[in-house]
C-alpha cells in the first residue's frame, strides 16, 4: 500500500546540494565504506556539518551519535527523494558540438537519464547517426515525447533558437528542460527549467582568478598605489604633474 502521507516540504537550497551529497556517497560507496559522520560529509561537499545534518534531516535521517550516517542507506534515501529509483529519457535538441559532447556522455546513462533521442533542425544534419541514435527532425518531437516516454529536454541550440526550442518541447508536453544555450527563456510555471551557462561559470572564475591575483601581487609589495602615490618610474613635480625619476627638474644643466 502506498503511503498516504503528504511528502515533506524540502527547501530549495538543500535540493541543490543533495546532488553534491550523492556525488560524495557514491565515492565512499564504491570505496567500500560503510559509515560517514556529517564532518567528513561536510569536508567532501564543500559546507558545515551543522547544514548536511540540517539537510538530510529533511530525508528523516539523524544517523548515530558516535557512529555517524549509514552510506548505503543514505544512498537509497538521497536517490528516492531525488527521483533517481526510476529512469527519465532525455531528448537532445541541437546536436552540433556541444550536443555532440552530451549525446556521448555516459554519465547521463549511468545515473538513470538516458539519451532516448537527438533532434535538429539542420537538414544535413538530420538522418546522421550518433552511436546508436539517428538524429531526427524537430519537427516531430511531439511523436517523439510521444513515443519514448520523454521526460526532460535538453537544450544545446545557438541562443537564437533557444525560445523556439524551449516553446517547442514545452507544447510537446515536456515539462522539465535543461538549457545550455547562452540565453534567457521562459517557461509556464508548470515547467521546471534550470539553466547552465558555461560563459557565466568562467567569468566568475575570472573575476575570482583577479582577485587571488591582486592579492598575490599585494603580498609582494606590487599592489595598487596607494592614492596620491607616484606611479611606477615616475616622480612629483613641484606644482603638481609627474615627471620620469632621473628627469631634469627645470632650466640649468643636470645636478652632480
């Protein structure tokens, strides 16, 4: 008999960091660990410990005091709540490089979303075959929802095109999407959408990248000059301005 009882209501920051946890349990799984305390769980994926015992809280798991957190148990608990005790098909619209890329990742197979299907719009590109997978045309992607029991969308198209696509598998009745196209969309609120933008990733990085730079040369006693400061090489002229160190200050011949 199912359980009757109303789901738990889990907030949505700790949903974003169940899939972090899991990485971590599978590791420890596949290394034959049999417990893990809630420190050695935080060090793995990056938080506190008082936040995984928050978070998996919410799973109704409190472990054992002394003993820590059942591995193998906390894995079955993490993957029901994250839907992963079944398999989503996914269906790929876009298939140039970056489509390509994801079409033959076998980490999507692995952890139960396999790829049921490769769309296009292309018509050179349409027909091709993709390891086991003909690549169709988007134009029948409600049969294709249809057929395979298409439960996600990814979207790996230019950014032009991402709206037409997000509209499209949105009509064909698919009601979680996936975009890796460099661009906003939007979607009904019964639609799930999560969005990854590889160029944002980097230019935090970037930003993160010329901070530890900065500091470096800080550290050094190559930072910034302070204001008012003469720049590198250069000296104050009375009267204001800057002027080469070494230069003749004015009229006469050079001092000895």
């Amino acid at each position: 008999m199912a359980d009757a009882r109303p789901a738990r209501r889990i907030p949505e920051a700790t949903v974003t960091r169940l899939p972090v946890y899991l990485r971590s349990l599978y590791e420890l799984a596949e290394a034959r660990t049999a417990t893990i305390s809630s420190e050695r769980l935080a060090e793995m994926a990056g938080v506190n410990a008082a936040k995984v015992r928050k978070d998996l809280s919410y799973l109704g798991s409190y472990g054992t005091r002394g003993v820590g957190y059942d591995v193998q148990y906390l894995l079955f608990q993490m993957s029901r709540e994250l839907g992963l005790t079944q398999d989503w098909p996914v269906v790929i619209v876009g298939v140039g490089n970056l489509g390509h890329a994801l079409a033959n990742y076998r980490g999507f197979g692995d952890r139960g979303f396999p790829v049921a299907a490769l769309v296009d719009a292309d018509p050179a590109r349409v027909g091709e075959q993709l390891g086991p997978l003909r690549i169709r045309h988007v134009d029948e992607l409600p049969a294709i929802v249809g057929e395979l029991g298409v439960a996600i969308g990814v979207v790996a198209t230019p950014a032009p095109a991402a709206q037409e696509v997000v509209d499209r598998l949105v009509a064909a009745g698919v009601r979680s999407i996936l975009n890796f196209a460099p661009a906003s969309v939007v979607v009904p609120e019964t639609v799930s959408l999560r969005k990854v933008d590889l160029a944002v990733e980097l230019q935090i990085l970037s930003f993160y990248q010329q901070r530890s730079q900065g500091e470096s040369a800080a550290d050094a006693g190559c930072g910034p000059p302070l204001p008012g400061a003469a720049p590198p090489g250069r000296a104050l002229v009375p009267g204001g301005g800057w002027r080469p160190r070494g230069a003749r200050e004015g009229p006469g011949p050079p001092r000895r």
